[in-house]
C-alpha cells in the first residue's frame, strides 16, 4: 500500500503508472497541520480521476550541503557569457524589471552576484507552512532581487528567475533540487534576444541556490552556491538511472473524502 499526505487537492505520485489493484492510502491533512481524514483506495478509483494519463517529466539533482557557508562553484562564467560579463558597467542598482531581457553593461559577473548574495546566509524570513515551498521561494526572490539593485519584485513564472541578470533562484529545505524541463548544462538557446550578437545558451545561466533550516516558525537559510549551469552538476549530483523523473498529476475532486 502507497501512502500520500494531502493539504492539498493535487495528487502527485511520482515514477510508475497507477496499478489498478495496489492500494493507496489518501491522508488529507487540515490548515493547522492536523490529519483530518483518510481515505483508501484502489489504483482503479484513481483511474477514473485521471483525465490525462500523462507522466509529467523533469529533472532533478541532489544537493550535499558542505562545510563552508558559501560556495562560489565557478569562479568565473562560462566563456559565451564572459563576453558580456566583462562589459559591466558597475551599476548597484537598476531602473527595470528584474524579468525585462539582460542588457549590454547591466551584466554582472557570477562573481559580483556572489559577493553580493552572500550576506544573506544566516538571516531568516517567516515560514509560510510545510506545504508553502512556492510562497517561501517567493519571499527568497524578493530578498534576492532587493540586494540586487532592483527596486521592485516581479516574477512572472519563466525561466530564468531573474532575467535580467540571468539568475535562477533555487530554495532547497530538502536535498532535492528540482531543475525542470532542461538540464542546466544544456547548450540549447535561451529564449532571450541577441546581445551584440551572442547568443545567450541554458548553460550560461548563473543557479543562485539557497539552502534553508525549518523550525516551524522560520526559515533560515544556512548555505549558498552560486554557479552556472555549465558547472552545475561539477557540484549537485544529478539522478542517476531514471535520469528525468516524473510524476502523475491527478486532481483530487471537492468530495473526494466524503465518499
């Protein structure tokens, strides 16, 4: 028998396709944290509530926090994005969006990324519940685009976090990293413009990746790595085996556990 805890109505199950006869004990768990219902099912009763039988696929690391609190993983870019890098005008902070496309001058080396998100190991933020890993990322965002230079925080759901700096933000309260559809060392185009005629590649992007303690109340983020998606996996280790996992997505509906 599976067993899957639910604050949620999204049924994530991760791997394998639903087997019919295998049992799968449902644990919906109330706001404050507390179990409020279960229930147990076939893999047959789940069939009928997957509407598309699609395995959502992506990739994911694992990550080995060490001794140091921060970790610049590659001390320089990669060689396509130096070009860009080293025209840096030393701008501390920025009129745009962090999401508006990168722009000649306005690029930070990884270097400067990293001296500046630095200081933000050992500060803490409230914790928005065990179930709220996108809103905790998305206060981590906030504090990041602020000591940045941007005077506002944007996100609008696209890779990477921070387009202007090509920075994707990563906040890990567990050893697993998720990564998406593509793997960061790819050397496929990112969707950005030309930049005095260099195109901007996956790999260049630079991993901000915060890794944070819970205690209930806070989150407080212990250790950073800075790297770029070349280097990425010099550093996290990669799945091995299944190499893209995925999952099945079913959406629990409203009365669901009144049956």
């Amino acid at each position: 028998m599976d067993t899957y805890v639910q604050k949620s109505s999204n049924l994530q199950i991760w791997n394998e396709d639903l087997a019919p006869n295998r049992r799968y004990a449902i644990i919906k768990v109330s706001q404050d944290d507390k179990i409020a219902k279960v229930r147990v099912v076939t893999g047959g009763t789940l069939a009928l509530l997957d509407t598309t039988g699609t395995l959502t696929r992506k990739y994911q690391a694992r990550i080995a926090p060490a001794d140091a609190d921060a970790e610049l993983v590659a001390n320089t870019d990669t060689d396509n994005l130096d070009r860009l890098t080293s025209q840096y005008d030393g701008s501390s902070s920025f009129t745009v969006s962090p999401t508006a496309h990168p722009s000649i001058g306005l690029l930070m080396p990884i270097r400067t990324i990293y001296d500046k998100l630095s200081p933000l190991v050992g500060s803490a933020f409230l914790d928005a519940g065990f179930d709220q890993e996108r809103n905790r990322g998305g206060e981590l965002h906030r504090r990041v685009c602020a000591t940045l230079g941007y005077p506002f925080h944007e996100d609008d759901g696209t890779f990477p976090d921070i387009r202007h700096q090509l920075v994707e933000v990563k906040l890990q309260t567990s050893p697993t990293i998720d990564l998406g559809l593509v793997t960061p060392d790819s050397a496929e185009p990112l969707d950005t413009p030309r930049l005095a005629g260099i195109q901007v590649r996956h790999q260049d992007v630079r991993y901000v990746v915060f890794y944070g303690e819970r205690d209930g109340a806070r989150v407080r983020l212990t250790n950073l790595y800075v790297s770029t998606g070349e280097a990425f996996f010099k550093r996290f280790q990669q799945f091995g085996g299944l190499v893209v996992n995925a999952k099945l997505q079913i959406p629990l509906p409203r009365l669901f556990f009144e049956d």
